[in-house]
C-alpha cells in the first residue's frame, strides 16, 4: 500500500486540510483518512463502517463552552504540542481563548491557534483593539483557569518576580483565577539553581505544575526531564482543577485498567507482538484518575509517558501482565483494553536464534493464560465490575455477544478495527457496548478515544451509582 507523505503537499493544502481537521475535531490523518475513504468509495460499493463520521464527534464530559480556559502559550519548541492541546481541552468542554507570547509566535502561528481555537488570539499588550476596554483584565479574570503550556524557564521567572512587561506576563500577574502550568525546556535549564527557586516559589503562591516528564529532547543526544506533559494529561490537570468536587464521580473507588500490545519473545532480541498503541486504554485511565478513581495501569510495551496522577506498570508479556493484574487486586473495577496476544512461542531462545544451513527455525506457539476469562471467573476477589474489550474485524457483534458468554465479564466494548477504519493506532474509536442479560447493545457513535474514555467513565459511574447491590446493575 502506497503511503502519503503530507509534507509534500502544498501549503494551500496543508492550510485547508488543517482548518478542516480542526472543523471537524479530528487529527489532520484522522482527516485524510475520511478523505481518502470518500474519494475510493465514491460511485461505488456503500461504505463500511468509517472510523470517524461526517457528523464532529458530541462533546461528552460537558457542552463546549461549559468552561472558559485562557491558554498560554510560551516560546518553546513543545509550543506544536500546544495546538493539540487546544483541541483536547475543548473536547472537555472548554472554550479556549489563546495568548501567544513573542517567542511562541516564532514556533506556532496565532492563525493555526485562533483556527483551531475557533476565536481569534491575542500577541500584544498594546493592541488597540483589544486594550480599549483593558483586554488583558478581561483575559485574566473571565475565565475559570489559566493554562501555560508550554511554561517557558523565562515566563515562569517573570511570574515568580511578578513581572509584567508583555501580554502573557500581565494576565498572569492580574489573574485571580487557578493557573495550571505544563513547563518544558532543556533539562539543564530545568535543573539550573534559578529555575529551581522560581517554581518552588510558584508552588508556594499556589500554582499548580502539570510534568514536565522524563523523555528525549528536541535537541539531538539530549535526555532527561524537561518533556512537556502530554495534551491529554494536561488536559485532564486542567479538568482536574475545572471540575467541582462533586463531578469526581469515580472517588474512592479502585480501577484496574490494562493498555497496549504484549510482546511474546522469540529469543533476546525478537519477538511477536500487534499493532495496538494503547491510546484507548491511557485515555480510560487518565478520564478515570481524572473521575477521582485510584487507577492502576497495567501496560504493555507503548510509545506513551505514564499518565499523570496513575499508578502505571509496565510489563512485556502476558504472562507479566496476568501476574501484574493478580498483584493489583483488589479492585472495584477491571477494565482489560489491553491487546493480550493469544499465543507465545513454546521455548523462546536464551540466546539469538543464528541463521543455519536447515532453513528457518519452526517456531512452536501455545496458548498464553486469558487474563480476561482468569480474572473474571475468579471464585474470590473477583472485582464487581468486570470489562473486556473486543477488537474484530468482521462478524463484530456475533463475536463480542460470544465473547461476553465465554469470558463470564460484566460487559464488552466492541470496536471493528479492520484496517479501512484506522481504529487501531488512530485517534477515534466507534465502540458497542455489550452488557451481560441486555438484549441490545449501546451503539456510540464514533468520536475520539478521549470521549470514549470519558464516556465510558461516566457509564461506570452510573452504574455504582445506581446500583445498591456490592455487583454493579447492569
Ligand atoms: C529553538 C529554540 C527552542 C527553545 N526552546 C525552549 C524551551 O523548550 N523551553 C524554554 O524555556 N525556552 C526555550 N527557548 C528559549 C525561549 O524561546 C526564550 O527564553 C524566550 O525568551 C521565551 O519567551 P517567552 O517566555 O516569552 O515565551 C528556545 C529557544 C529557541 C531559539
């Protein structure tokens, strides 16, 4: 299969296709993926089913608009990340209004922000046609949080001095409302005498810090801590401080949640694995941490940092990930997303498995444990609320209604995830909801994984909420 190199289109198009994605709330491959299905399909057989409709995906965890958010944005080289961001804090129902500083203008521009912001954005302190009435007062003080992201070393060493020599440092010093701050730089500058003070002394007048995580840099050889957070975990810092004490609808209770492929060695350097990325099964963590829960996270190998504020282990194997799960209980609620690979290969090899002349070695597989089933059917400790994943790529709703019976879980989250629906490593999922003794199952519609997420969470909430029994109602 071809594959479509988006740097080389021309800057018309790349212009256009953003301001679509933007429209439409999905990732600009989420986007050309719509298009490219469009276009092969057109005069010719009906669609399958497509990973993300026509219609934008509806706001789960509130109405956009429900929250007023003023984003800041510093000049960094994580200011790119920024503008993912702005989307993930509306699909929590946020209205955003961005701020660049000077230097963030020379790394994103205001257009791509107000796009995707869907309202203009502000650069200047001395802008007439913002200033006439006092804008930044307004910036600072009509919203319910403030976020900086990325919190530039210099923006976070104006605010610990209460400076206010630009737009950014003027909202932040007139603000009453809470600031979330997401800081990302060089790990030296991160670890430099002067910028330790300057955040210590923002913790002390009350600022809150989102990362910034371990990983590598932008600058080539370089590692350490300094990563800015992840959009979606700042997203959910954001929502964390947003929401009420009462919107934490998951407190108290334990939930058990496992992400990503597993990998099954073959000898010390291969092994046999799948393609999930494990976005779905972080987002439902972070929704989770963020509902008030107290997550564990039971991860196969994934390109994706630990959630903030969630307990997270990662193994390799399933046999790991069974013995990791057995550790983690007790717990009120299990939620198995992760990709589990069915089979291992019987001896893997001690050592690298060399090229002979008798041709390629025959590998022999046995049946790895069901973490799902074993979990699920446990006579003792079993958690109340038991949920399985089924990802399918035909005969979807025939397998995960199999799938329900055999297994003895409480409810399966069906997705297709056949190639033509970029499920699997995409950014949306079009999910049913099996739920044990319910004849029809909950078709949502497709959306982000954040909203299935989300929306998953809430449907757990209900059901403890609802439920007087120790085993949640159905
Ligand atoms: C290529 C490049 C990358 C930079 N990356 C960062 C960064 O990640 N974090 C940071 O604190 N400063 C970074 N800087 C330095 C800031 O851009 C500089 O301190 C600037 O004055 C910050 O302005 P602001 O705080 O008003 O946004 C970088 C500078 C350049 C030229």
């Amino acid at each position: 299969m071809a594959s479509l190199t988006v740097r080389k289109l021309d800057d018309a198009i790349k212009t256009a296709l953003k301001l679509r994605a933007a429209q439409s709330g999905r990732s600009v491959e989420d986007e050309l993926r719509v298009i490219l299905r469009q276009a092969a399909f057109e005069d010719s057989a009906p669609l399958p089913p497509a990973a993300a409709p026509e219609t934008p995906s509806p706001p789960l965890q509130a109405p956009e608009g429900r929250y007023r958010v003023t984003l800041i944005i510093g000049g960094g080289i994580a200011a790119y990340k920024a503008l993912d961001l702005i989307r993930r804090l509306k699909e929590c129902g946020c209205e955003v209004r961005c701020v660049l500083t000077r230097a963030a203008e020379r790394f994103v521009t205001a257009l791509s922000a107000s796009a995707l912001a869907g309202s203009p954005c502000h650069t200047d302190l001395f802008d007439p046609t913002s200033e006439f009435d006092a804008g930044h007062i307004r910036l600072a003080r009509h919203c319910d949080l403030v976020v900086v992201a990325p919190a530039t070393a210099d923006l976070m060493a104006k605010m610990a001095q209460g400076l206010a020599d630009d737009l950014a440092s003027a909202i932040l010093l007139a603000t009453d409302k809470p600031v979330l701050l997401a800081p990302a730089m060089n790990p030296a500058m991160w670890n430099n005498a002067a910028t330790k003070r300057n955040v210590a002394q923002l913790a002390r007048d009350g600022r809150t810090f989102v990362g910034p995580n371990r990983g590598e840099m932008a600058e080539a050889n370089e590692a350490g801590i300094g990563r800015m957070a992840e959009p979606l975990e700042i997203a959910a810092g954001a929502l964390t401080l947003l929401q009420p004490a009462q919107t934490q609808i998951l407190k108290g209770r334990r939930v058990l949640i496992t992400a990503g492929p597993t990998h099954e060695p073959i000898d010390p350097v291969r092994y046999i694995a799948n393609r999930s990325s494990g976005k779905q099964g972080y987002a439902i963590a972070v929704a989770a941490a963020a509902a008030g829960a107290d997550v564990v996270l039971i991860s196969g190998p994934v390109n994706l940092p630990d959630p903030k504020g969630v307990k997270t282990i990662r193994v390799e194997s399933a046999q790991e990930m069974l013995a990791a799960v057995e550790a983690a209980l007790p717990t009120e609620v299990a939620i198995f997303a992760a990709a589990v690979a069915d089979w291992r290969v019987a001896q893997a090899g001690a050592q690298k498995i060399k090229k002979g002349k008798d041709g390629a070695p025959a590998l022999e597989l046995v049946e790895n444990p069901d973490i799902l089933a074993t979990i699920a059917k446990r006579a003792t400790g079993r958690p109340p609320l038991v949920i399985g994943f089924a990802a399918e790529t035909e005969h979807v709703a025939e397998n995960a209604r199999a799938k329900l019976a055999r297994k003895g879980c409480d409810w399966i989250v069906a997705n297709d995830v056949s190639p033509a629906t970029g499920i699997m490593g995409g950014d949306s999922n079009a999910v049913q909801i099996f739920i044990k003794d319910q004849e029809a199952p909950e078709a949502w519609p497709a959306m982000s994984k954040t909203d299935v997420a989300a929306r998953l969470v809430a449907r757990i909430a209900d059901t403890f909420s609802s439920s007087t029994e120790s085993t949640p109602a159905s």
